[in-house]
C-alpha cells in the first residue's frame, strides 16, 4: 500500500482538537508578530520609494546621506543650477529646478510627548516641479515671502499647532497655518513654507538641497561622477526614487531584525507545542499505528501521515494569523525614521508578500514540530504497537 488516507490525518485533527487548537494558536501568534512587523516595513518603505520620480534628480553635497546633511549657499545653487546642461528648461528657456532647506524641529504631540518634525523651506518652483504629488485638501497655498505655512495631513491630528488657523512658532517667529495639503509620500509628514522666510526665522543662511527635472535619456550616475569633481560646486546626484530608497535603509533593517528574532524565540515555543502534541498522538494511537503496519501500509507512509498532520496545523496556524493581520491594512501608525531622526506617518500594507512569508514560516513551524514525532511513529515495531495497545 502507498499512502495512508489523508481522512485519517484530518480526524486525528478533529478528535484531539484541544490540542490541535492550542498548537494552532501558538503558530498563529508567531506568523501575527512576524506579518505586523513585515506589514509596517512593506507600509514605510512604500510611502518613500514608491512615489520617488525616475526623472527628478536630488542634488547633494558629496559625502552627505541625508538632505539634512547637506548644504549649498545661495551663489552654489546659481551656479548648479545654471551651469547643468542635463538639467531640463520651460518654455521661456527656465531650468526646471528649486533650492529647499530641510531642518527637523522640536514639536509636542497632541497625545503627550515630543518629536521631531520636518519643516521644508521651498520656493515656487518646488510646486511646479511636484504638480499633482501635493494636493491641497484644505485652505490655501501659502503667498511667497510671507510667515504663512502649510502642513501635511499627518501631522494635523497629530502635532499641536498644525490646524488651520494654528500659529507655529520656528524659533521666534511666529508662521500661520493657511492649508493643508495631502500627498501619497513622505511629505505629508512636513511643514512647508516660503524658504526665503524660514531660512531668516531659522538662521540658516544655505539651502540644504537642489531638486531638478532631467531631459530624457540623462544618465544621472555619469552627471553625478562629473559634478562630484566640479571644482567650482561639487554635488552628489541621485534619481529621487534612488534617493528615496535610501531612506528607508535602516528603520526597514530594525522592523526585519525585531521581526526576526521575535519569530525565533516564539517560533521554538510554537515548535514544541506542536511536537508535543503530535508526540501525545503517537502515545494515544500507539495501536492504530501497529494496525497501519501490519495492514501493510510501510514505516514512510506512517512518517508522511504524522508529517501531513503537521503541515495542516502549520497551515492552519498561517491562516489564523493572516486573518488577524489583515484588518490593520490601511491602519495609520507614526515612528521616527532612524535615518532622518524626524516622525513619519504611514499606514500598515499587509501584501502578498507579508502574507506569503507569514504562510511560509507558519509551514515550516508545523513540518519543524511534526518531524520527530513522525519519525518515531514510523519506528515503531508493528508486533510491539499492537501489544501496547
């Protein structure tokens, strides 16, 4: 005989079903943990690289990974701006281009607490250059050259001083909430305002980066070798996608890291939970098994029999923990960005890929617990099994 019936396996299930779901609940407690964490980096990682522009590039100052490490005073920027042939022009020959200061600033919350939130200092070209990547959703834009500010949508519910009509001191000038304005990235974590303004009220005479639209074809890895040995302005040049990308390095690496090793502290106590189980089973069906060999059926299809149990409580446990992961879809959540040091809101993404990992691991979990129980169950003498029963 080849296999043992797969019903058999499923009533085992059925009849130590206290068992079955105590060692479900512990794989599904693991996978829950493990797809949270993976949810909340597949959720920051996209808010940043998934709207960075293949043909904006972002100026740097060589060495800098960060705008907020960066710096450019005014007559730099003329020059690189007027001095890229790479660099794309309107209609009336403009390049299409913008200076902005980039600062994180102390603000309270309005739950309790302090962080740091990004105000960004543009100028009329920033709006050009963004287009419909920044919507206003309420208010008005703020008038060039004057304290008038306006914030993204997450801060408004979450950071004092950000409704409109709000004044937010920077340093100690006082700027006016005018609007508010949504945007599918980062910048719906910020505070813009008239960079000329902003750079007074923060005494900060430099621009900290230069954003710039590309003509078609340009190869910004060759542009950003050329410029980084510029004897008269040196700057680093990135596609914001890649740009973008960059940011997320390392607070990405801490959800993997947490989500990793809580999944192997809980992972063993799920293991054991199941192999203790299936190793109860064994003891219980001690007789049933001397029937199966003595039937015919061979010590590797026994071994496959306990290994399947196995798998459907992995599987089992997968499915359980999905399901508890997938109402946090869409949740809206804020931390710091380990690489900037300001508070970012982005929402859980609970994809297929979280969801395939959390599935995947929930199957090893359970083949894990299942295998030495089935080993020993496979190893059992037909003639001993039956007198034990």
């Amino acid at each position: 005989m080849a296999f043992v019936p797969l019903s058999y396996g499923v009533r085992s299930l059925w009849v130590r079903r206290a068992s079955t779901v105590l060692t479900v609940f512990g794989i599904a407690s693991t996978v829950a943990v493990l797809a949270g964490l993976l949810a909340l980096q597949q959720g920051f990682a996209a808010m940043f690289a998934a709207h960075g522009r293949a043909d904006l590039a972002v100026f740097l100052r060589p060495g800098a990974g960060s705008e907020g490490e960066s710096a450019f005073g005014r007559e730099d920027v003329d020059v690189l701006v007027k001095s890229v042939p790479e660099i794309a022009t309107d209609g009336d020959g403009r390049p299409l281009a913008a200076a902005e200061l980039y600062l994180a600033v102390r603000r309270r919350k309005l739950d309790g607490g302090e962080t740091n939130v990004p105000i960004r200092g543009v100028q009329p070209a920033t709006f050009a250059l963004r287009g419909d990547e920044v919507r206003l959703v309420e208010g008005r834009r703020f008038a060039p050259g004057t304290d008038e500010v306006i914030v993204g949508r997450a801060l408004v519910d979450r950071i004092r001083g950000c409704r409109l009509g709000d004044v937010l001191s920077v340093n100690t000038t006082p700027f006016r909430v005018v609007g508010a304005f949504e945007s599918e990235g980062a910048f719906r974590s910020e505070v813009w305002g008239d960079a000329d303004r902003l750079m007074e009220a923060l005494e900060r005479p430099v621009f900290n980066r230069v954003i710039a639209q590309v003509r078609p074809g340009t190869d910004v890895a060759a542009l950003s070798a050329r410029l980084e040995e510029d004897k008269r302005v040196a700057a680093k040049v990135l596609r914001e996608d890649e740009y973008l990308q960059g940011q997320t390095t390392a607070l990405s690496a801490v959800f993997v890291f947490l989500g990793t090793v809580l999944s192997l502290l809980m992972g063993l106590a799920a293991i054991f939970t199941g192999t203790n189980s299936l190793l109860s089973a064994v003891s219980a069906r001690t007789h049933e098994i001397g029937v199966l060999l003595s039937l015919g059926f061979r010590p590797w299809a026994i071994f496959v029999s306990f290994l399947f149990e196995a798998l459907m409580l992995g599987l089992l446990g997968g499915a359980v923990g999905c399901l508890v992961v997938l109402p946090l879809d869409g949740v809206q959540t804020g931390t710091t960005n380990f690489q900037t040091f300001t508070e970012v809101a982005f929402a859980f993404r609970t994809t297929p890929l979280v969801l395939g990992v959390a599935v995947a691991l929930a199957v090893v979990l359970g083949l894990l617990g299942g295998a030495f129980p089935a080993w020993r169950a496979a190893r059992l003498p037909p003639v001993a099994a039956l007198r034990r029963g």
